[in-house]
C-alpha cells in the first residue's frame, strides 16, 4: 500500500527505521473445530486504534503515522486533537520529552478548530516561555474552554516582558469566546488583560485560577466577579484576599462561589508580612454562599503562622506543608469548625494528641485527615478516630506517625482503629526501593 504522509511527519521518522508489524493470528474452538482469523494491524477497527493513539505520546503518534495510509487516517480525527499539550524543553537533553516545532506547526495548520482543552508547559528558560507565546498568538481559531500556563520550573514567563505575554495571551481571550476554566501561574499576566477576558468570555467562565502572577490585584479579581455571574471556582494568593474583596464577593450582585482556594506561600522567609482577614469578612462570604469549600494550602514556616486561626475561619479543607506549631494546631481545632479535610506534612516531630484530640472534638465535620512526619500516640490517635467515628472516610497516616504507649501497641493499632471506622485499616508504610 502506498503510504500518505505529510512532509512533516516524514521528516521527523526520516530516520527511523522501517516498521514492520505481525500479523494477528486469533482462533476459537467449538466442537473440536478451530477457526483461524487473520487479522492485520492496519485494519485494526477505528475505536481501537483511535484508543492506541489517545495513550501515545506526540511523537510517537506521528512516527505511528508512517505506518500506514490507515494509521495516518486515524492520526487526523478531530477527536484525538480536542486535548492537546504543548511541552517546550530548550534543554538538549530533553529534547524527546518536548513538542516537535515543526509537529506544533501541523497541529495549528490542521486542527486549530479542534483546540479545546489546552495547556503549556514550560522550562525555566526565556526561550521556551517565547515560543509559549508565540503559540498562544496563532490560536486565532480555536474553541478553546480550558487553558493552563504552567512553569515546570520558575520563572520562564516571568523572564518575558509583560506587553509580549499580554499581548499573545489577549488574543485567546479575545477570539476564543468560550473559556470556561483558565489557570495561569508564575505569569506577568495583568489587571487589563482580565478585562478583556470578560469582555469576550463572561458567559461561559466558571473557574479561575491565578496563583504567583504579582501584577494581579484584588481589583482584576474583582472585576472577574462583576462581570462573570457564572464564575463558580476562584484561586488567588492571599496576598490578592482582603476584607474589602471578600465583602464584595458577598455583595448580591456578585456570584455564588462553590470553591474558592487560597495559596499562602512565601518563598522568600521575613520578607513577607502576613495581613490577617476579619471575622466579619468571612462570615459575609458564608452568609452569601453557604455552601462554598474554602481551601487553603500553606507552605510557611512556624513563626509566619502568627496572624493566622486566631479567629474563626470558613476552611474546609486545610493542606498545610511544612512545619507548624502545637499552638497553631491548637487554634485550628478551636476556629475552623466548618473543617472537611486536614493534611499536615510536618510537624517538627513534636507529639499532637491533645491538638489532635481538640480538632476531633470542635470539627463535627471531619471527613479526611492525613499525617506525616509529626507524632501521636497510639491511644490519642483512637480517642481522635473514637470522636470522628465512621464519618471518617479517608484516613492517611504514616507508619512513623504513631508512638506506641502503654495501652496500645503498634500491632494492635489497625484492629482497634478499624472497629471503630467501620472497615478495615493499616497505616501507610514507607516504600522500599
């Protein structure tokens, strides 16, 4: 059969060797009797192949593609292009973990009315971040619903000058007119820019997320909520989060959050001097959106947690990743009674059972806790598990968490803990490789 490849795709296999495949061979048997089928792998039935192609990286799709005049067929429906990510690597090393140019220039050329869902990820270099933008500028015809700009490695965008990023980034906003979800981090991305977002996609947008874009502020954010009544997910730093943004997303004119998540970081340790948010704030928000999930993830270290829980706090799921104090955990126990899920992952090995046993106890609502590199005895942990009972329905915690004491062992643990979630329960133990 004569093969039907696009000049692009025969560059890149130029140099691959010629593909030669078996043939399958089925048979079945009834009544002593065997049938043979012959099947050959070009006349494989399209939603298998399709499937096959779907599991395949770019590349190999595109050298599968030189198969067969078939395989090449299936390389170009529109269903395996409605999902598409560019990976752009600079690096000589990574070159096979990247999107070809010349393979990124087809899939503009044919199936920019297919783009549906896509993302960019992106070295730390300014090459990679250019190329991004580059790419974002031809996307003039793409239905595009979801977008995501990640930095696999800081700060690529953040090397561009904010008017090419911009400028590239508005031309999606501004002929895609059907963005739905867009998250976008580590990007000189600005206030203006989210204006024209509105302009063109107020009906259709439901999720937002701008984490570690500094020219954002609480008015962009804002405007977001003024104009987009559909909005139902919201992420910002808590730099962005203040009284007056929270009041006004609990105005009647503004939308109805189901999620709003808040990323507190600070990379740079005694820089950064945490503000803290009213009672009166968050109780508006709830008052507005009773049922809305506030989460939070914090990578602080101790002495920045101080202006944090003193108050009472709508967190309902509550990711902490790095050390925090006995005092902390203590505050969260007694002001966060709307608590779903807790996940600590250190605790500077410092024994938690009364903050443990305070948090089963003030948060009716826990559903989920995990713990890691923190302690807890054996017989506060059941008192906790004891409290919580079997609305408890995911529980996570390390082998090295638990201390046994006098009452209970670590052997007895999992049956004692099991009784009383209503299923069976080990501890993770740490993988050995």
């Amino acid at each position: 059969m004569k093969r039907n490849n696009s000049a692009v795709v025969n560059k890149i296999v130029h140099s691959s060797p010629a593909v030669k495949l078996p043939r399958l061979e089925f048979y079945s048997s009834l009544n002593q009797t065997q049938t043979y089928t012959v099947l050959d792998w070009g006349s494989l039935p399209h939603h298998v192949l399709s499937g096959i192609f779907q599991y395949l990286p770019l590349i190999d799709q595109a050298q599968a593609s030189s198969v067969c005049r078939r395989w090449n067929e299936v390389f170009h429906i529109p269903e395996l292009w409605r999902k598409f990510e560019f990976e752009l690597n600079c690096s000589a090393t990574s070159y096979f973990k990247s999107t070809h140019p010349d393979l990124i220039q087809q899939v503009i050329k044919k199936h920019s009315a297919h783009l549906q869902y896509v993302s960019f990820k992106v070295d730390s270099s300014a090459e990679s971040a250019a190329t991004a933008c580059d790419i974002l500028s031809k996307l003039v015809n793409c239905p595009i619903q979801t977008l995501r700009l990640i930095s696999m490695a800081k700060p690529s965008f953040m090397k561009m000058s904010k008017s090419h990023f911009v400028s590239a980034l508005t031309v999606v906003f501004v002929n895609s007119k059907s963005l739905s979800s867009i998250k976008i981090e580590d990007t000189p991305v600005d206030d203006p820019s989210l204006k024209i977002l509105v302009a063109n996609n107020s009906d259709t947008l439901r999720l937002l997320k701008m984490t570690s874009c500094p020219n954002v502020s609480s008015d962009g954010i804002l405007c977001v909520a003024d104009h987009c009544q559909g909005l139902r997910e919201l992420a910002l730093d808590y730099c962005i989060l203040t009284d007056e943004l929270l009041l006004a997303l609990s105005s009647k004119t503004h939308v109805h959050l189901e999620h709003l998540r808040v990323d507190v970081v600070n990379e740079y340790p005694g820089q950064i001097e945490f503000h803290s948010i009213k009672k009166q704030s968050w109780d508006a928000l709830i008052k507005h959106s009773p049922g809305v999930n506030v989460v939070m993830h914090f990578f602080l270290y101790e002495e920045e947690f101080e202006t944090f829980f003193k108050e009472e706090t709508p967190v309902t799921h509550l990711y902490v990743g790095r050390s925090v104090s006995k005092a902390v955990l203590g505050r969260i126990g007694l002001n966060c009674p709307r608590l779903i899920e807790l996940v600590l992952s250190a605790n500077s090995l410092q024994m938690l059972d009364d903050e443990l046993i305070c948090i089963g106890e003030y948060c009716r609502n826990l559903r989920a806790l995990g713990l890691s590199a923190c302690e807890v005895s054996c017989s506060a942990f059941i008192q906790f598990v004891k409290l919580c009972g079997r609305k408890l329905t995911h529980l996570s915690v390390m082998e090295e968490v638990l201390i046994p004491d006098a009452h209970y062992n670590f052997n007895e643990i999992h049956t004692e803990v099991s009784k009383h979630l209503g299923k069976m329960w080990f501890p993770e133990g740490m993988p050995l490789w």
